[in-house]
C-alpha cells in the first residue's frame, strides 16, 4: 500500500522578475533592452527601459505549480539511504514515530510527513518541483539528512507574463498571446550600450522563489583542464557592436574578493585564457573575468574552482558528521560532529545533539544515574571507562583522571570508548581535540582570523568556525571583524541568522559552538552567555586548551578564562579524522 502526503494543492503565484545590467564592478543599471524568448513555441518580445523604471527592467509572471508530495511503501535500505533521484528508504531499527521533511536550498520546508512505524525497512518517494532539496528524517533518537536532485520538465510553468514599473504597476500585459509551458526553454537577451548577453532561464536555480534576479555581466568566466597545481581560466565576452577591447584579463586569489585583494592577469593573446600554476591542492580559488572597452570596464561574476588532490570522503549521511574540512596542523584534518555530545543515564545511550544550536542548558541540574533526560556538559574523562561515569558529580579534581596524562586517544575519551547511536553505530570513529589542535584551529591555520567569530541563530549565542575552504552561501553575510577594548580581544556579535539562512551556512561546512555555561557538581551558572568546551590535554587540577568564550571574550590558551578544573562539568564536540577516510 502506498501513502501518500498532499502539502500543497495546485495554484498560481506572482513571479516577479528584474533585469540589471552589470557595468562596473559595484554598478548596476537598467538594460536599455531586454528580448524575451520561449524557444518552444517562437515566441519573442521585447522589452524596453523606458516602459519601466530607471533603476532596472522588471517582467511580473505567474507560476502554476503542481502538489508536493512525500509518499511511502516497503522496501529494504538502509536508514535514510538515496535509492533514485526521487526516491529514498528508511530502515527502523525499533517501533517509532517517523518525520520526514523536505527543504529547498533556502532553506524553506517544502512539505513534511509523519506517522509509526514497526521494525522494518520503508521506501519512500518524493514529488516536489525541479531543483535541489535537503531530506530530513528523525525517529526520535536517530535523525539525518540527504541532498536530493528533483528532475522533470512537467512539474511547473509560466502562465502568462506583463511589464511593472517600481511602484508595481501593471504597465503592458502579455497573457493574450504568451503561454510560457516549457519553461527551461525561455531565454533573456539583455542590451546596453552597444553590449548584449544572453541567460537562459533555469528553474532549477531558482526553486519557486517570488522574485527573481537576472545580472548581464557581458563577460563570463569558466576554468577548465584543473589539476592539482594548476588550471586554465577561460573568459568569454558578450556580444560587442562598436565598442573595441582594449584590456582584458583575470582577478585571481584565494580571497573572497580578488578584485582587491586578489593578483591582476593580464592576457596578451587574442585568446581569452591564461593559466594559473604553483597552486596548492585540495584548495579552493576564486576569480573575475574582466574587459575594458573605450567606454567603461565589464566585469564578470567572480566565480570559484578546487584544485585537484589525494581524494577525501566527507562522512556521509548518518554517521554524524558535517561537511567541513579544518586543519588541526599543517599534516592533518578533521571533520565535526553535527552537535554536542548527548547522554541518557536511564537507557546508557550516547548521541549527537540533533542541531548545532542544541543545547541542554539548565536540564542538567538534574544529572543522575538513572536521569530519564538529556545532559550535555561533562566532567573530564567521564567516558563510562573504569567507572569514570558521564553522571558524576564529585568536586574533587583527583577523582577524574590523572592530571598529569593526557585522554587523548584513551578510553577516557568519550568518542574512543562510545558508541555514539546517531554517529555510526561502533566504537572509535571519534575523539576529542588536544588542546594544541584547538589552538591551532582558532589561531594557526591559513586564514584563521577570517573563519571565526560570534554568532547568534534565532535566540541562541554562541561561537562560528569556518572550515579552511570556506565559501559563502549567496544571500549571506558573515563577519569576522574584531577590535581591541579594555586591554582584551572581543569580537562584536553582528552576524544573526535565523535557522533557515543558518541551513546554508552549514551545507557549506560552517560550525556553530552554542553557549553552554558551565556546571559545578548540581549547580550551573553563566549558561546564557558563556560556552565551554573540553579538550583532551591535561594539566594538573585543569584541562589544558580547551575553548572558552563569553561576554565577547574567547580563548584558547591556557589562562584563567579557560582553564577549567577537571571536576566541572563542560561541553563536548567530538571530532573525526579525515585520514579515515583517505
């Protein structure tokens, strides 16, 4: 039997569209034209600057779209494994209440589905509009995700199409004679001052959003024939009527604007291509393909590539991990866990919170041996290993392992001796940093001052580290800017995200330490602002290294502010080597 979920029922929506054309590096302007096509049926029409606004050209559609749907049948998979493009299993290891629920890229829930399971394997399939999707699946002790790729031409179109001026008036309807069925097929030619650029209207790429923004930068930019060490940067032009290019050439860097912190190329040759050699591998570039003409400068969108390198095997769906890459020295990596580390005493069960902005907070006053609910903050070394329980309350420092060894790599470490139930299913796939490495992470690596910061995610604080290759989701800012006050380091709290734009910072391997506070036997304290984390370095009565920020402070030396005694209870986050996986 197959069950099936209506989120949506079939209706029309306003689209609206906006054209600019692209002139100098920060400079948009209205296109003096813009030739609308539906190479489909032949149609063409063009639209003219002075029907609109000043400021740019905007077309207003409609979009008829087909029910989302979520459905299920038997099958035998693994939990939450990818069958086809639009069809995944779950596999229920016990009798629960399974949701499932689908994002598009922005991180807007599509539609969802709930309802209980036995013990068994179920198929499910999903219907949703042409684009790219995250699916999530929680049984109330599991939970993972998996992107998805939704093909088809059949599932939305174009109604019927008009021309809007900036205060959203009406200026010049088509809907008489326009019929926009096959979508991919539209085509948008733009024209400005002797220039033109074609852009094909992809539905993928703008997943049913209600405004939509076209940019003619007349210069693109691809690179091919990548190795480890080197690439070809290739630059195509827009079509030129009078004008003549008298320079034309590259933005090259590793920087997220190489136009002014990146090495000018110049190419000499009538082809447009130049060469980059001497990169590192395994690394990521960014790029801006530029012309001048007699009249203005065009550039191009800056755009980014990875070198080639020994291939490395992000932790797939299911066994915890996030996507992100750090450098724990200059020889090796890591990736993080999905959240902090989790404990049940009832049921002896370890797990992964199931968000990065998951925290227990004041639940963990409650810390017992037969505690039904979660707990979040740990005395050191309380791995379960030789009765060094993760419920332990004692106030003496000698009762938590020996300050003059290390856990590292013991079983005193929770991720050495746990099985973690959200985080592969077997003992040793993870650890806790030395106090080194979270040193060399926050100060060390390329970059490092640049790939961090304070954070807030709906009402949560806490603290972002960027992974080495970091590239920013389009639509998002982030800010690592600092300043010296009071004789210390702090760091302003101005990037606030919401859980959705918080979605695409971590698809991009972003992780976020919330603020935890910190427990002292039954008693916590400062656990709206602070955060604490553990490492495995020992130091006599402290834990040498751990991370430590609050009040706009953080540290990772061995100081006062992060020096914590053994015996107080602190945060977790295992981490995983990416040498497992090579």
């Amino acid at each position: 039997m197959v069950l099936t979920l209506c989120a949506l029922c079939a209706f029309s929506q306003n689209l609206r569209i906006n054209f600019y054309a692209q002139i100098d590096e920060n400079k948009k302007v209205a296109p003096d034209s813009v030739l609308v096509e539906n190479l489909a049926s032949g149609y063409s029409k063009m639209i003219h600057k002075e029907l609109s606004d000043d400021k740019s050209i905007t077309i207003i559609g409609k979009w008829l779209d087909k029910p989302n749907t979520i459905g299920d049948e038997s099958a035998e998979q693994d939990f939450l494994c990818q069958k086809t493009k639009a069809t995944v299993a779950v596999s229920m290891n016990r009798s629960a209440k399974l949701h499932l629920a689908l994002y598009n890229i922005s991180g807007t829930k599509i539609t969802d589905y709930a309802n209980d399971f036995g013990v068994g394997q179920y198929e499910f399939s999903v219907s949703a509009p042409i684009g790219i999707y995250v699916l999530t699946a929680n049984d109330g002790v599991r939970s993972s995700s998996l992107k998805l790729s939704i093909e088809g031409h059949d599932n939305v179109r174009i109604e019927e199409i008009a021309v809007e001026n900036a205060n959203n008036s009406i200026l010049k309807s088509y809907h008489d004679t326009v019929k926009f069925y096959n979508i991919e097929d539209l085509r948008f030619t733009g024209y400005y001052n002797g220039l033109s650029d074609v852009q094909f209207f992809d539905i993928a790429s703008f997943l049913l959003s209600e405004e939509i923004v076209f940019t003619f930068p007349f210069v693109k930019g691809e690179v091919k024939d990548i190795t480890g060490t080197t690439a070809v940067l290739v630059g195509n032009t827009c079509n030129l009527k009078e004008n003549t290019i008298i320079e034309k050439g590259f933005y090259f860097g590793t920087s997220y604007n190489p136009i002014e912190e990146g090495t000018k190329y110049i190419v000499e040759t009538e082809d447009f291509l130049y060469m980059v050699e001497n990169l590192q591998g395994s690394s990521y570039y960014r790029y801006c393909p530029y012309f001048v003409t007699e009249e203005c400068t065009i550039y191009g969108e800056v755009l980014s590539f990875k070198t080639n390198s020994t291939q490395v095997h992000v932790p797939i769906s299911g066994i915890g991990g996030l996507n992100g890459v750090f450098s724990t020295s200059e020889t090796t990596q890591v990736f993080f866990s999905q959240g902090n580390l989790q404990y049940q005493a009832s049921t002896d069960t370890w797990r992964f919170a199931e968000n990065q902005y998951d925290a227990i907070g004041s639940g963990n006053v409650n810390i017992a041996s037969d505690y039904s609910g979660w707990i979040d903050l740990f005395g050191w070394g309380t791995s379960g290993y030789n009765d060094k329980k993760p419920y332990m309350t004692t106030l003496y420092n000698n009762e938590y392992g020996d300050g003059t060894n290390d856990i590292a790599g013991t079983n005193y470490d929770w991720g050495v001796f746990n099985i973690i139930s959200n985080g592969g299913f077997t003992t040793g796939l993870w650890r806790t940093l030395t106090g080194k490495e979270w040193e060399y992470i926050l100060s060390k690596r390329e970059n490092a001052e640049l790939l961090k910061g304070f954070t807030r995610i709906d009402n949560t604080l806490g603290f972002v580290l960027l992974p080495d290759n970091w590239e920013l989701p389009n639509g998002i800012t982030f800010s690592s800017e600092s300043k010296i006050a009071d004789g210390g380091e702090t760091y302003e709290t101005i990037n606030t995200y919401t859980r959705m734009e918080w979605q695409k910072m971590e698809l991009n391997g972003a992780v976020f330490l919330p603020v935890t506070g910190i427990r002292d036997g039954t008693s916590l304290t400062q656990v709206p602002t602070h955060g604490y984390y553990v490492s495995s370095s020992a130091n006599g009565f402290y834990i040498e290294g751990g991370f430590f920020f609050g009040n706009q402070y953080c540290s990772y030396e061995v100081s006062e502010y992060n020096k914590g005694y053994r015996y107080k209870g602190q945060a977790v986050r295992l981490v995983q080597d990416v040498s497992l996986y090579n």
